[in-house]
C-alpha cells in the first residue's frame, strides 16, 4: 500500500474510532464526538490535531469545510491491513448457520450455494455473491449403466457437485454388427464396476486419458462405444467462458443509505444482471494492494477499476477442493463497511464450503 508514516497509538485510536463512527452514523465525524463518545483520554483539541495529521497523510478527508472528516479509501485500507480487529463470534455464527441451514443429502448443488448465498447476506448485511464450480473441476463419484430398451443403454454419472450428467448409448443393430449382443445385467455391472474405479475422483475432462486395457478381453468390445459415449458427455460439459453466478441480499444493501440514490444503485444492479463478465476479475483476482499471505481479498473503493464499483467494497475468498479453487464466496456493499464482519463471514462462508466439498 502507499507509504505512510508511522502512526503512533493516539493516531490509530483516532483513526479506529473516526471509521467506526462513520460506519455506525454515515455521517462526517467530528473531533468533540469522538473524544466524548471513544473514551480517547484527551481533550477535543487533541483529537483534532490528530485528525489533522490523519488528513495530512491522506487517511481522512473533509467533505465540506465547515464539517467533520470521512475516512478516505486509502485509510480504510490501513485499517483493514493493520487495526481491524478480528470478528470470531460472527464468523462462529455463519458457521452455525450453515451446518444446521444447509443439507448435503437430497440437494443439488446449486441449491446448497443459493441458501448458503442467502445466509450471507442476511448476517452481512450486504450483498453476498457466489460463483458456481464450472464442469471442469467437478469429480466424478458413480457410474452407472442402466437398459432404457433393447436398443439403448443409459449411462448416468454422478458428480460431486450433487448433479448427475447421462448420455443414452446407441448400441449396434444387428445388421451393423450381427454377432453383437447387448450386454446383460452382470455385464452392465461389471462395466459400471470398472468405469466407476478408474473414473472416481477425476474430472470429466479426463476420461479420455482412461487405460481400456485393463478392461478384459470378454469386454473390449465395448470399449469404443463406451469411450466415445464419455467423450461426448465431457463435450457437452465443457465449461462457458462465464461462471454462474448466485447472487442475494439486493434488499439488505438497499437499506445503506449510500445506495437511497437510484442511479447508484441502478448502476450496481446492471452491472450484476448484464455485465457480469467485468467481476470475474474482482472476484477471482487479488487487489494490488492486498496483503499476499491472506486468503480474504478486500477491494476498496477505487481500488476497484469498474466505475459503479467505486464507490463500493467488495470482500471475497475462494473456496477449494483439496487446494483447488471451486469457486469465490463474496459481499458487496459500500465503503462504509464493517470490514471485520463482512471478513468474517467471508471467510467463515468460504471455509465451510470447503471443508463440506472435500469430504468425500
């Protein structure tokens, strides 16, 4: 982040103390209300000198001369870098939530992340932002083959993402291949025995690289058609250039008074409904100013490089799979944030996923 000179502990209580009354009044902070209300020890003429230098190094600004002083977007950065405290009881409350809300028995995935996106932003307060795993990083679990008729098998793979993809097998016609013969129901189980042990655990983008050898000899026959059904069905799930995206709580972030404009928020919203492509970014990239070594990344303000996102912080954190990323967890409100919960959730959010999505 920009260089800023050692701040001394009166400077960062003050500092502390303007953003957290700016958040709880969206109003501009005067240095008699924070001497009053913060127990800071010192007189209001102090506090003033110390918003002064603040202002001075570019972490509080004055909206008008006459009134008190904002936080400016640089000094919500130094204090989420450096003196946002922890939110451990919000974040062990999401969790709750999420283990007692959410059901991974009878659910596909895309209802799982839509009620744990509606969880979000409803202990946020903001909006909340998920992204659904692409085809490509979702693993394979069964394989089943299954006679739909004397002509056709079915072939019904089950994913880890709690969906099933299927693909109907055309089997040859006696003309076509006279000494062909469907295969019965222990042959279907071996094969569906077989294809689920080398296949469990990888993506669909793998069955190609399958051994068909180690398939035996009574059953080569059905190697090709079998392989070629898999290629199919890998083909038709091939990922779109955009992931999906959850979206809720447009009601909780109406309630900020930095959005009561209507063409702010008509900005955000249009952003979210057609030109969802400008986030991928945001919710997969790491801000410049970002500390490296966390796993929640926070874009401030202008900070964000989308004009209508400018006067909004996003929070955001991957979720993984055995170190891969699946997908990103999020909250989207103004910069006037409560930066230490919305980390919280996110990253309580994000871990939650995680841990549910490796467990095999």
């Amino acid at each position: 982040m920009e260089s800023v000179p050692p701040l001394n502990a009166r400077h960062q209580q003050v500092l502390q103390a303007t953003i957290r009354h700016y958040i709880a009044t969206a109003e501009p902070v005067a240095s008699r209300s924070l001497a009053q209300e913060y127990n800071l020890k010192v007189s209001p003429a102090t506090v003033r000198n110390a918003m002064g230098l603040l202002e001075k190094y570019g972490l509080l600004y004055q909206p008008h001369t006459s009134a008190g002083r904002v936080p400016s977007d640089f000094g919500y950065r130094l204090y989420v870098d450096r003196l946002m405290p922890p939110a451990n009881q919000v974040g062990q409350r999401v969790d709750t939530l999420l283990t007692e809300g959410l059901s991974w028995v009878g659910w596909s995935l895309e209802a799982v992340l839509k009620s744990a996106t509606q969880i979000l932003a409803q202990v946020s307060g903001y909006l909340a932002l998920v992204t659904v795993p692409q085809a490509n990083t979702v693993l394979i679990r069964h394989v089943q083959l299954v006679e739909v008729d004397s002509g056709q098998l079915l072939m019904i793979v089950l994913l880890d993402s709690l969906t099933t993809q299927s693909v109907v097998i055309q089997l040859p016609t006696e003309a076509a291949q006279p000494l062909f013969e469907g295969p019965c129901g222990r042959e279907m189980e071996i094969l569906s025995n077989f294809l689920t042990h080398h296949l469990r655990g990888r993506p669909l983008a793998e069955v190609a690289t399958l051994d068909w050898g180690e398939l035996g000899d009574d059953f080569q026959h059905y190697a090709q058609m079998l392989c070629q059904a898999l290629l199919d069905l890998a083909r038709r799930s091939r990922p779109t250039s955009a992931p999906q995206l959850v979206i809720s709580g447009l009601s909780e972030v109406l309630r900020q008074p930095e959005f009561s404009e209507s063409q702010q928020i008509q900005a955000v919203v249009r952003l979210l409904e057609e030109e969802q492509s400008q986030l991928w970014p945001l919710l997969f990239e790491a801000p410049a100013m970002a500390p490296e070594s966390s796993d929640v990344r926070v874009w401030i303000g202008s900070e964000n490089p989308i004009e209508p996102m400018q006067g909004c912080a996003l929070v955001v954190s991957n979720y993984t799979r055995d170190d891969t990323s699946l997908g990103t967890v999020g909250v989207l409100g103004p910069t006037r944030m409560v930066y230490e919960n919305a980390v919280a959730v996110v990253k309580a959010t994000a871990d939650y996923l995680s841990t549910a999505l490796s467990t095999p």
